[in-house]
C-alpha cells in the first residue's frame, strides 16, 4: 500500500476543516486537506443563517455569491403563539448557500497552498515514529498533526481514545426549501414548544419574500411528521408550496467533548462538540476554533513540538476564548429542553411584560448568547421563575 507524507493532514473539508488548512497553509506548511464526499459542499446539511460579524471574524467576506439573503433580526414564538421581535436597524445575519460556501471557503484554503482530496475516506489513523497516518481503503497519509474536523462521526475521535459527542445529545433534523410562500424576507422565525420540536424549535429562513428554508430538529420523535405538522400550521392546510431541496442532518447540542487533542491530534468543529447548544450553530464558533487550530499547528511545525504537552496550548486558546460562553448555554439548553410548553408561554408573557427584547437582546451577539442569558437571569421578574428553572433541571441532572 502506497504511503504519502506531508506536514498537517485536515480530515474533513466543511468550513472547519477548511479554515484550519488554510490558517496553516498561510503560515508556509504543507497541507493535505481529505474529503470522503465526491464534492466540496455536498451533501448540504446546514440551516445556513450565520452572523455578519462572525463572518468577519473567520475571514471571510461579507459580500459574496454564497449569500442568498440577508435579515434585520428574527422573531420569536411560543407555543401558545405569544410572539416577540429581537432587531437591529441594519442586517445583523446573512442566509447562504452552503455549497457555494463551502467551495469559497476550499478556495481560500487551496490559493494558501493546502492541496485537497476528494473521496478519500479515512477509515482509521494510528502512529508511527512521531507521527500520524490516515488510512484509507488504498493508500496511506502520513503528518506530524492532524486535525480532525469529521463532523459528528467521531471516528478519529474514538480511535484516539478520547470520549465522543454524548449520544444523547444529538438531534435528528430536517428541512425543506420551499418556493410559494408568504413571509418577511427581513426576519427569521424561531417556533418554540414540545409538540412542534421536542428539545429544540423549528425555525423558517427567508431566501426570499416568496421562498424560505423550513426545518427543525427533535429528540424522541419523527422529524418528517413534525416538519410537515408545522408547515402546515404556519403556512395553512391550503397552502400549495412547492419544495425545491430536501436536507437532513445531526444538531450537536451538548457542549464541546472532554478533550479536544492529544499527540499529534487536534479536534475542531462539530467533532469536538463546538457548537451552540442553544442553537446548533457551529460554524462560527467551530470556526473560530479551527482558526486557532491551524495556527497552534503551524507553530507546532517551526518547534517541532507534535506531543499532547504542547499541543495542547490549542484547548488553553480556545477555552479561554469560548468556555464561559459553553458552559452557560449549556446550562441554558438543560433548563429548556425540561421547560413544558406552559412554563415557556410564562417566559414570553414576562419577557413582553418587562419589554426584554428591546432592552436586552439587541445589545446581544448572535454568535455569543452568554452575556445575553447572564443579564437575563438578573431580572426581578425571572429570577421569580428559578424555582420552577431549578425544578425542571433536576430530571436531567438525575439522568
């Protein structure tokens, strides 16, 4: 069997995987980026709605064809169908083409240097003399670190010895652009309650003012029928829409994994848990992480420094950067996913009552919930509701 070398090999090439390679190319590393899909940004399985400013922080411009649409703000619904609007003067979020992305994103990286791969599946890794081999059904890779950006399969992960993702925190979603439909292109829709998505929401992204991407995602229950139950709900029985792309996938809603490297390893993205558990976003924050990454894997490179001892300088950056924002919107998914659809109608009767959204959440980051949730707690009104808060997260600290 063949055997390659290079310096820092990347598994995976969404954004993540992408942004890593080219962190590292830019700092003058060979880089081999693997790609088990025949295309860059294919299949799609992303919502697709990410934040101007994060977009800036990852390097990436805020004008390009990837973008399809762009909103001011989104508006919130509780299950008994109080609603409220969180707003900015000027576009705060932009909607994408996850392929188109993707590709953009594979362009940056190869003009760096990185070379990519395509329907290379790495089907496990070991080490050999200070070093990291990916292998495949044919051939052979060999780095001095890798990074694994996989995405949710964790195989890398499990082969290093490291804990995975928590499989109980792992959602099943879907969702479905669709054309003929009435609806703001300015705002997204976020539709909270346990029969519309058990354990999280369903949202409906404008790409235009006759087009949305319509999905959600849910433990304990089957995504198809609760998508097509709530279309209907929100567009009307007669409603005849017509759907343009089906897209399914896993929403990551437990927090970043124990440990994020080990020699000549490093975890980004999905596979290392960064992700919103609010939301399921993680291509900002995953991106950030890669970010760093790539460039701790660069230095790796002029020190010749491959073992855990320092390249675990990369979960001290990125800790110091987004902990504080992890553990608190983790705490924030735990009380949510006890909260009964009773108990939500009472959070959005106070958050109207005492005009939270104009007050607090448009000096929020889209990206960075945290600060958002810490001033929330600090009001009368709510903390009045921590007794019912504490009492639905007892069940899941027990389980």
């Amino acid at each position: 069997m063949s055997i390659e070398e290079t310096e820092i090999l990347v598994v995976g090439a969404g954004p993540c995987g992408l942004i890593a390679a080219r962190e590292t190319a830019e700092r003058g590393a060979k880089v081999v980026v693997l790609e088990e899909d025949v295309e860059i940004g294919l299949p799609c399985h992303c919502a697709g709605l990410l934040s101007l400013k994060g977009l800036s922080q990852v390097g990436v411009p805020l004008h390009g064809p990837y973008v399809q649409n762009k909103v001011m703000g989104a508006r919130f619904f509780s299950p008994s169908g109080l609603s409220f609007t969180v707003e900015r003067d000027e576009p705060v979020a932009c909607v994408i083409d996850r392929s188109v992305f993707d590709k953009f994103l594979a362009h940056q990286a190869t003009q760096a240097g990185a070379e990519i791969k395509l329907n290379w599946k790495v089907q496990g890794v070991k080490r050999v003399n200070q070093r990291i081999i990916g292998v495949g059904e044919y051939s052979l890779i060999g780095a001095k670190v890798l990074i694994d950006a996989e995405g949710v399969s964790s195989r890398i992960v499990r082969v290093a010895g490291l804990k995975p993702l928590k499989s109980a925190c792992i959602l099943s979603g879907l969702q479905f652009d669709i054309d003929n439909v009435d609806l703001d292109p300015d705002y997204v829709e976020v539709h909270l309650g346990r029969r519309i998505a058990p354990d999280f929401f369903a949202w409906v992204i404008p790409l235009s003012s006759d087009s949305a991407r319509i999905g959600l995602a849910c433990k304990g229950a089957n995504p198809s029928v609760l998508l097509d139950q709530f279309i209907r709900k929100r567009f009307g029985d007669d409603c005849k829409t017509d759907r343009v792309a089906t897209r399914s996938g896993l929403v990551v809603t437990c927090g970043p994994i124990e440990k994020t490297f080990d020699d000549n390893l490093l975890i980004v993205g999905d596979a290392a848990g960064q992700v919103k558990p609010t939301t399921g976003g993680g291509v900002i924050l995953g991106s950030i992480c890669a970010s760093i990454a790539g460039k701790v894997a660069a230095e790796a490179l002029r020190t010749n420094s491959f073992a855990s001892s320092f390249l675990g300088r990369y979960e001290s950056l990125w800790k110091k950067k987004l902990d504080r924002e992890f553990k608190t919107t983790c705490f924030a998914r735990r009380v949510m996913n006890n909260l009964s659809d009773k108990m939500i109608d009472k959070l959005f009767e106070v958050a109207i009552e005492e005009n939270l959204p104009n007050e607090l959440f448009p000096e929020g980051d889209m990206d960075f919930h945290g600060g958002t949730i810490i001033r929330l707690l600090k009001r009368r009104k709510v903390l009045e509701l921590l007794p019912s808060f504490w009492k639905a997260l007892s069940p899941f600290e027990q389980w």
